[in-house]
C-alpha cells in the first residue's frame, strides 16, 4: 500500500510522541542529563522538532554537522504536539489552501507554530516521494515545548553513529532493524486540513 504524500509517522505511545533535533555538546548533553534545556537554550528562537529519525539524520549529516553534534530523542505530551499543529500554519503560502497571499501573512504571524512538508529520506538520505513534517515552535509554543510539553530527553548520538556506520559497510537491513519504529500518527479531520494534508 503506497504510502500517502502528507502523512506524520512517528514513534509514539497512548500518551507521548518522540521528535528529534540536534544541538550542539553544551545544549544536547546537559539537556539528556536532565531531562529540560539548559538555560543557554534561546527560547526567544524557533526551534524546529522532527518526528522522522532519518530526517533528523539528513538535517544533522548523521551527527556529523558543526552545531549538531548531540543528537536528542525528544519525548512530548501528544497533547501539547496536537495544540502546536492545531495552533500552526504552513511556512509558505499555497494557492487554494489559503484565500490569498494576505490572509496567509496575517496568519503567520498569529500563529506560533509552523509546518513544512518536506521529503522523506531513506537510508542513503536519498529523497523520497512522500513528505515529512517539520514543525516550528516559536514564542508560546518554544516557551510550552520547553517548559510543558517534554516528558524525557534522550541522547541518541550513538544510535546514529551505529545505523550509519551500517550503512556505509553495506548493511542495510541491520541498518533497518535499528531504526526507531515510526509508524501513521493518529489524526482527525479537524488536526492536519489546515495544512494541506
């Protein structure tokens, strides 16, 4: 069964859903250890979470990137990852998703959260035909993540290194069996319509 264009697929239980960024040491590594961001963390930044794993590994070169060399496994409250998408707007404009140009800029700016559909990547962080959710958490909703919404923080830089080093000998089903389990996020109508999903 094709799997569909604009789908959330993630490793999520009854209560959580598990995102992804990657920080510098001195963000990351505090941050496993105890579970919140330290006080360097801007919270007056947007911060971006993703729910794909390899997309995370796109995004950071497999922890490889300056300034993202810590990756985290980041587990929220289902209910403050649903108030972020229910509370968000696509990153661009798209004609017949929004009544016009000026109706998307004035929700943009309301709006403290933002989406981008981006594609998936496989193991060679080829693209793929369907597409990823990035979402972007800027003023209340960074201030919520943060605050609110994180149930456990987890450094996953060795899991990357691992699967990586998979790939590269040539092992990609081994590669495969260590991938996080992500499977179709549950949503209603009501949750992705709003944005093009």
């Amino acid at each position: 069964m094709p799997v569909p264009k604009f789908e959330i697929r993630a490793l999520h239980t009854a209560s959580t859903v598990t995102v992804y960024q990657a920080y510098r040491p001195e963000i990351g590594l505090p941050a496993a250890r105890d579970g919140r961001f330290p006080s360097a963390w801007k919270r007056d930044r947007m911060t971006w979470i993703k729910p794909s794993f390899l997309w995370m590994m796109y995004r950071c070169g497999w922890a490889a990137k300056e300034g993202q060399e810590t990756v985290l496994a980041i587990e929220i409250s289902r209910e403050g990852f649903e108030w972020a998408l229910r509370n968000s707007c696509l990153s661009h404009y798209v004609p017949g998703l929004h009544a016009d140009r000026a109706s998307w800029k004035r929700d943009s700016k309301r709006s403290p959260a933002r989406v981008q559909w981006d594609p998936e990547r496989d193991l060679h962080l080829q693209p793929l035909a369907h597409r990823s959710l990035q979402l972007g958490l800027a003023g209340e909703a960074a201030r919520r993540f943060a605050d609110e919404w994180i149930v456990s923080v987890e450094d996953v830089t060795a899991l990357a290194r691992t699967v990586h080093a998979q790939v590269r000998g040539g092992k990609p089903d081994a590669a495969r069996e260590l991938l996080p389990v992500e499977r179709p996020y549950p949503t209603d109508d009501t949750l992705l319509a709003h944005l093009g999903a």
